[in-house]
C-alpha cells in the first residue's frame, strides 16, 4: 500500500492530539503551581516524549523512504487507526474530567481538586492508559520500525517512571481520600493491575 495513507493517518491523529490537548495547556499556564515534583528525570522523560511526538511528523515530512522502512499493510493500517481512534477518544475524556486539574508534569496547582468520578472512577491513570494506546497505534499504522515504535517507547517509560511518584505526590497531598480511591481503582486495566 502507498505509505501516504499511513502518513494521512499519523498527521490526522497528531493534529487531533495537539487540538484535545491545546485549551487544557494555555488554561494550566494560569494556573498558580502550588506544590512541583519536576525534578531532573521528569525533564529527560519530558523532552524524550516532545522528540518522540516529533519524529512521526519529520518521516511524514520525508518524502522518499527512508532508514527501516517496510511496506504498509492493511491489516496494521485499520488495526492501528481503531487503537489511534480509542487512543484519542480516551485522551478527550480523560481532559474532559480532569479539567484545571490537569498539568504536563508532577505539579499540585492552586485549587486542586481530586478528581475521581468519570472515566476516573474506573481507573487512576485513563491519560496514560489513552497515551499507551495511542502509541500502540502508531507503532501499527507508521511503516518504521524506529520511528514507529518511538512514541510507545517514550511513554512506557513516562509511565514506569512517574507513576510511583505522582501516586506518592497525591497521597502527600489528598491524604486518606486518595488512599481510599486507591483502594477501590486500579491503575491502568480496571479489575486487572
Ligand atoms: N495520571 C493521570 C493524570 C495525568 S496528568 C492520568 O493518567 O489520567 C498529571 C497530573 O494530573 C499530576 O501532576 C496531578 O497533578 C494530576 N492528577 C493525577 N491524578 C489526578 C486525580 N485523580 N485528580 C486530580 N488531579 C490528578
């Protein structure tokens, strides 16, 4: 198949995460930070994930194939766009129920309340989980063995590294009342882990 649905798809997808993400971003910057937990691994993990967000959109900017390549295929095309579309439908509802609650790092913001109703109350980390799938789709659709696979990469280890330390950082600050909403959630897969 022509690589350019693949790149269609990918840059469909891309803007839609940029659109989702865009009035949730300018609102946390007018947020006064109360509490910050950015230290140094938050800031390699960040710039990992904005590079690995990148490189997708310079292969679709290539336009002759490039370095581990391989033909696109429609199986992994439609399979990819589904887990993209979940990804995505995911990522809106998560922002949706965290509202001004959200941050791009390990910050308590003026006013902060805990969020558990929504798609909230079926698992503590529906972002990540949307981030995981939507990577999974990626690695499916983009034809690349490097490029696709480097935002799954970035964001495993984004959630392996952050989430003891958001999960401590609620705790500091919520107290019983996220012990408890971490007695009856899971993390990721509800019912599961
Ligand atoms: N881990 C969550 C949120 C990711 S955004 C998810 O995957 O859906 C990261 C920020 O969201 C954290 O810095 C924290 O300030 C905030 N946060 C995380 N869980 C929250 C909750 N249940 N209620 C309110 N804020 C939360």
């Amino acid at each position: 198949m022509n690589p350019w649905f693949a790149k269609g798809v990918i840059l469909l997808a891309s803007i839609v995460m940029i659109v989702i993400r865009a009035p949730y971003g300018h609102r946390s910057r007018t947020i006064p930070v109360v509490r910050s937990r950015k230290g140094a691994m938050e800031i390699v993990l960040l710039t990992i994930a904005w590079v690995a967000f990148f490189l997708p959109l310079i292969w679709i900017a290539t336009p002759s194939p490039v370095f581990a390549d391989y033909p696109l295929r429609p199986i992994p095309l439609f399979a990819g766009t589904l887990c993209l579309a979940i990804g995505l439908w995911l990522f809106h509802r998560s922002h949706t129920d965290l509202g001004a609650n959200w941050s791009i790092t390990l910050e308590v913001r003026e006013k902060h309340q805990l969020v558990t109703n929504g798609i909230y109350s079926r698992v503590r980390h529906p972002m990540y989980l949307a981030l995981l799938v939507y990577s999974a789709g990626q690695a499916l659709v983009l034809p690349n063995y490097v490029v696709g696979a480097s935002y799954g990469f970035a964001m495993v280890l984004l959630f392996a590294f952050r989430v003891r330390s958001e999960e401590q950082m609620m705790l500091g600050e919520f107290g019983k009342e996220y012990e408890a909403y971490m007695a009856r959630t899971k993390r990721l897969m509800p019912g599961v882990w």
